[in-house]
C-alpha cells in the first residue's frame, strides 16, 4: 500500500514527532511505500516580523502546503493520507487538499488542540474544559496558548472558521485516538463516534523485562508544573532519606528541583539522556513516578516502563485512570495531594512482593497492547475500513461540491 504520511514537526522534539517516526518505520519494514510531507517549526525562526504575522493568518489556511500536498497527491496517487499534526504550517487546508483529490484522510489526535486553543485542556493549574463547547475565544482571554492573547487568538480563529465550514466533521473520514478517556471528550464535544477510532502508541523494540526490584524512583519527562513537578517536589522529603530518587529531564520548574536536590542527597537530577539511556534508568527502577495533573493521553514513558516491567504510580486524572488499573499494572493516588502521593510511594516501597506482581501485570499488559506487531494490525484494519468505506457508493456520494 502507498501512504502519505503528513507532520508538524515541534522545534523540540516531543512524542508527536517519537510516533511519527516509529509508525513510518513500521510501515516501511512491513513493505509498505510511505510518501512523507514534513514541515517543522523551525521555520519559523527565519522568518521576518512582517512574515510572522502573517503566520497568524496561515494557522487557518496555508495556501503554500495545500499546494504542495495536491502536488504530491497527485504525483504520487497514494491509497491513503495519515496525518499527524496539522498546526500551524500545514494547517487544515490539508484535509481540503485530500478531498479535492479523492483521497481518504486520517488524522491521529495526539492532544486536544481540535477542542482547546492550548491543546492541553489545563489551566490555572487544574484541567479546564471551557472552550470544548466552542466558545474558543475564551482561551484568547486567559492567553491559553503560550501565555499569549494574540496567539491564542489566532488558534482560536483558526477552530472557529474550520468549526463552522464541518471542516473536523465532514472532510477528515477518520481520527485516531490513543484512549477511551480521549476519544469520550471528543463525542461529547459533538465528533461523530463512528469516526473515532482508538488505537494506543507503541513501543519500538522489546526492551527485555528488568532483572530485580529495583533501587530507586524515577521520574521522566518535562520539568513543568503541568507535570507535576511541585507535588513531587513536596512529596519526596517525607520519605526516608535511604530511598533515592533519579529526576531525568529538564523544563521551567529545573531551579526548583535543583535547590531539593541540593537540600536531598537522596535526589539525583540526571537532565535529558539518550532514549536507550532512559530504557537503563527505567530497568533499575522500584517504580515510575507519574505525577502530571492535566490530561494526558497517552505517554511514552508509562508504556516503556510496562515493556521493562516497572510498575506506575500516577496521578488518577484523566486517561491516566484507564491506562494504570490500581492494584494491577502500578497504583494511583489524588491529582496534586503530595501527602496522598508520599503515602503511596513509600507504601509501594515496604511491599516488594505486591509490587513484583504489579509488575508482572505490567509487562504482560505491555505485551498484550503495546507491540509494534499489536499496533500493525489495529493501523492496518484502520486503514482497510477507511478506504473500503470511502470505495462504497454511499462514501463517493459525499465527495460531490468539496471545493472551499
């Protein structure tokens, strides 16, 4: 099969870009020719300020790749366009592009950026749902995107325009999502059901299951308060000093955990490593610690734990609730209560044999829903429907009168 592959790249790569890269990887070792269009934020760096404003309008339609995605659809006649992320120098005038030339279109939701102009359902440091309804100019209020009213603005223009033309509902024929927790706020803000498909991310290769219990805890990813860093940060002190604690990372809240580590021995700031790095961190961990307050959907990390067999102690918020099962694959405990989290990372260390068999749960569930070969077949079968749907007389009636 021939598939157009379409992304934004983030200027610092982040696990859109991860995904992008591995689903592409796997479709071509499965014998598949896949056709990338690929723009990255770091054009934006050159651009004049004139230009830059500019940009603003281009978030609603960027005439330059509608062109060049027809010239590819038409050059190459691909089966099917993937895409990944469309903001902001694609745009939606991908999806356009692909109609206009009779091609069927997925696109995997990574966040809620389709529902929320900062694409993260979070603010004021709490989960926020407001714009889910519509009303997007409420994030132009708060500055939701980037702590800025103009940009935000500009999301906000671009989901109200895209909104009204049924752009998200009548000329993408199906989305990806990564959980049910994900995919139930997208129905409830109007997406139609039969649309949304869930399919998790994946993780590369085995990484083989860790030997031992582990010695320490760890955390990964972004030093931000979204994170949950600061419940963290509170957290660890009540814990015996012969525990230790490994922070891999860095981001906005790094001065605040390099003054705990300095206060803790305990605490190890290891900074950004090398993805194989991360695997050895993770196959000498007790535990991941997963503290993040806003809605996740569906983090690398937690499934790379689960392929090592570490268990997960993460904050029971959002998808989190569906992708840890207390008691089974790690343990949960309240958004935000750092007592409630300290409890529950120095139970989880007095019980060596209750978590050796969480962790055991953790990497048959890793086996069972987390393979790159478990993840072939749900692309596959996604791809096959669409394109079989798309082939029905019902689904060539729809394509009459697309033009914007």
């Amino acid at each position: 099969m021939k598939i157009l592959f379409a992304h934004n790249a983030y200027q610092q790569q982040g696990g859109e870009d991860v995904v992008f890269r591995l689903e592409r990887d796997m479709l071509r070792a499965a014998g598949h020719e896949v056709v990338e269009y690929r723009r990255c934020n770091d054009e934006i760096k050159d651009l004049s300020i004139v230009r830059k404003i500019g940009l603003l309008a281009r978030t609603v339609w960027a005439s330059d790749s509608h062109r060049d995605l027809t010239s590819l659809l038409r050059r190459h006649r691909p089966a099917i366009v993937h895409l990944h992320n469309a903001f902001p120098l694609i745009s939606p005038s991908a999806f356009w592009a692909c109609r206009n030339e009779n091609v069927p279109v997925i696109q995997t939701l990574h966040n809620y950026r389709l529902l929320c102009p900062g694409a993260n359902f979070y603010r004021d440091g709490k989960p926020c749902e407001d714009c889910s309804t519509g009303k997007f100019w409420q994030g132009a209020v708060h500055g939701c995107y980037r702590n800025s009213r103009v940009q935000t603005a500009a999301v906000a223009l671009m989901l109200t325009v895209h909104h009204a033309k049924k752009t998200w509902t009548e000329m993408v024929d199906c989305y990806i999502v990564l959980t049910a927790f994900s995919r139930s706020r997208y129905v409830a803000a109007g997406f139609p059901e039969e649309k949304l498909r869930v399919k998790p991310n994946f993780v590369e290769s085995d990484p083989g299951q860790r030997e031992g219990s582990g010695a320490y805890a760890l955390f990964a990813g972004r030093l931000d308060r979204e994170k949950g860093i600061p419940t963290l940060l509170k957290a660890w002190p009540q814990l015996p000093h012969t525990r230790t604690l490994r922070i891999l990372g860095d981001g906005v809240c790094r001065p605040e955990t390099e003054a705990l580590a300095r206060l803790c021995p305990n605490v190890e700031l290891l900074g950004w490593l090398p993805h194989s790095q991360v695997f050895d961190q993770l196959k000498g961990a007790r535990f991941l610690v997963f503290p993040s307050e806003w809605y996740e959907n569906l983090p690398l990390v937690i499934i790379e734990a689960f392929a090592c067999g570490v268990p997960v102690i993460a904050s029971a918020v959002g998808a989190m609730q569906e992708i840890v099962e207390h008691g089974r694959t790690g343990l949960l405990f309240r958004p935000g209560d750092a007592d409630d989290l300290a409890r529950t990372m120095a139970w989880a260390w007095e019980q060596p044999e209750y978590m050796g068999r969480i962790a055991e749960n953790a990497r048959a569930e890793y086996k069972a829903k987390y393979t790159a070969a478990a993840n072939y077949r749900q692309l596959m079968e996604i791809y096959e429907e669409v394109i079989a749907r798309r082939s029905s007389p019902a689904g060539r009636t729809l394509l009459t009168g697309v033009c914007p």
